[in-house]
C-alpha cells in the first residue's frame, strides 16, 4: 500500500517561474547593452580589471540567457514521459552557468598575476567612466532580481550571484582606477583584477556543489535522512522504515519515499490510512526542510523477505 501527496505545489512553482521569467529578461537585456559598452571601455583604455569585468559581464549575459531558458522550460507542464515536466532544467542551466564563471575566474586570475610583473599603461579616466557605468547596470540588476524577495530557485540564485560578483568587480574596477588616477601605480589594476576573481571562484564552486548535489540524486540540504527514520520509527504501528531515499527534483522542490513496515493488525482494523497521514505529517511538520512530496510502501513484517533488492 502506498501513498503520495502534493499541496498545490506545482501551481506556485509555475507562477513564480513566469515571474522569474520576467524578470531574467529585463536583466539580460540591461546586461547585454552594457556589456557592449564596458568592452569598447576594455579595449580604449587598456585595463585588464575592466576586460575582466566585461568578461564576466559576457557571461553573466550567458548565463542569464541559459537561465531564461531554462526558467520557460520549467513553466512547461509534465508529461507521461516526463512526469516532472522540465524543472530540473533549471538545475541543469545553475550548473552551466556555474562552470563558465569557474573557467573565467580562473584565467582572470593567471593573467592578473603576469599583470603584477609586466603592467601595461591605463587610462584611468576611460576606466572611471566605463567602470561607473557597469556599476550603475549592476546595481539596477540587482534591484530587478531582487524585487518581491529573494527566490528560493537555485536558478534565480545564481543568476543573482553572477551580478552581485558582477557589482563587487565594478567596485574594484572603479578603486584601481582612483589609485592609478592619484598614484600612477599601475599595478592596481591587477590587484583589482585578482580581487574579481577571488569574488568569483569560491562562490561559483559553492553554487555547484549545491547544484552537482542535486543532480547526483543527494538528500536536501537540511533534511537528516538519520534523524527523519528516527522520526517514523517513533510513529504508533511502525516496526520498520527501509529503502528510504530523498533527494530534490529542483531547488524547493524535496521528493521522499520510504518502504515502512508497520504492525499486521493496521491492514485489517483499518489503522493503515492513519499511518499514512501521520508519516506525511511527520514530513512536512518535523524537519527544516518540509517534504511536500512523499510516497511510502506500506508493508507486513513479513514481506521484506519477498523483495529481491538490498534494504538500504
């Protein structure tokens, strides 16, 4: 006997990937124009912090068009093939996203280093405007994306990450041009360049831990599977709680199943729905992480024997 619940969990998703949509949108757009402007900006006045700002301005538009992608797949509904419909998409273009900020940060930093040793000349007074303006679009971003609340969606997240590192690198990018402008040291930029690439690397290899993690199947963050069997365990009629596996279809979006064993008795004085109710319960009112979507087998002592898999 199983059962397997669902609270309107698809309707809000829905809206608030249309609503992510939107505002992807809006981002991408401000970011590809300004994109444009800081690399004509890079090439005008020679500044290595302002090529690596519009570097990770491209892909931030890279990535923001993956995550637009990615936010129109999951507002697509399921099917019998694909039962979940598209939301792991979503997880899917995080984890891109995430690997081309990991490869630009990488080679900010080793040419920032060849920088220190071999500085060329910059104009600060082309880098103080350009710098300003990606600072500007930076900021506007950040206010669109952040509007209502900031999203649960892995998704929205990292797109959130990359112009928030994004802002962070306009700030540097503004300062190496102040003390170039008031010092001559040349070698600010850089500094500036190594401060933009130290803001992007160990966020992104957050990001795809967390990302990699759902798509390797891991238990949610915050939900103790340990815990959760102690938990179940300790519900009236259950003997036994085995093959008990959880892992995320998407960012906020947790799936649990369980094989439970409970006493003989509940399949013939009919206990065996109130199990059912108190298990989900558990769930969604126990832990950190509220399980919305369970499924569990419920079982005679007996019947493990009959299984042909290993219990785990």
């Amino acid at each position: 006997m199983s059962a397997g619940h669902s609270h309107g969990h698809g309707h809000s998703h829905g809206h608030g990937a249309l609503e992510d949509r939107r505002r992807l949108a809006v981002v991408l757009g401000l970011t590809a124009t300004v994109l444009v402007v800081q690399v004509i900006g890079a090439l005008v006045s020679g500044s290595l912090a302002l090529l690596a700002d519009a570097g990770h301005m491209f892909t931030d538009a890279a990535g923001l068009g993956i995550a637009l992608v990615a936010a129109t797949l999951a507002l697509r509904p399921a099917t019998p093939r694909r039962t979940w419909g598209y939301h792991r998409a979503e997880v899917l273009g995080a984890t891109l996203q995430a690997a081309v900020l990991l490869a630009v940060g990488g080679w900010i930093m080793i040419e920032s280093i060849r920088r220190l040793f071999d500085p060329p000349e910059i104009s600060s007074t082309a880098v103080l405007v350009f710098g300003a303006v990606g600072l500007l679009a930076n900021v506007i971003a950040i206010v669109v994306l952040t509007r209502g609340g900031r999203s649960s969606n892995v998704n929205m997240r990292a797109a959130l990450l990359e112009v928030v590192n994004d802002t962070l690198g306009s700030v540097a990018v503004l300062a190496a041009a102040g003390v170039i402008a008031l010092t001559g040291w040349q070698q600010a930029d850089a500094v500036a360049s190594l401060v933009i690439a130290v803001l992007i690397i160990p966020r992104t290899l957050k990001l795809l831990r967390e990302t990699v993690g759902v798509l390797l199947e891991s238990a949610p963050p915050g939900l103790d599977l340990d815990d959760v069997r102690r938990h179940l365990l300790a519900l009236p009629h259950v003997l036994d709680v085995h093959d008990l596996h959880a892992t995320q279809i998407t960012s906020g979006l947790p799936v649990l199943s369980a094989h439970v064993v409970v006493e003989d008795s509940c399949f013939s004085d009919g206990h065996a729905p109130q199990v059912l109710d108190q298990l989900q319960t558990c769930l969604a009112e126990h832990f950190p992480v509220s399980v919305g979507h369970s499924t569990f087998q419920l079982e005679m002592a007996g019947h493990a024997a009959h299984e042909l898999h290993a219990h785990v």
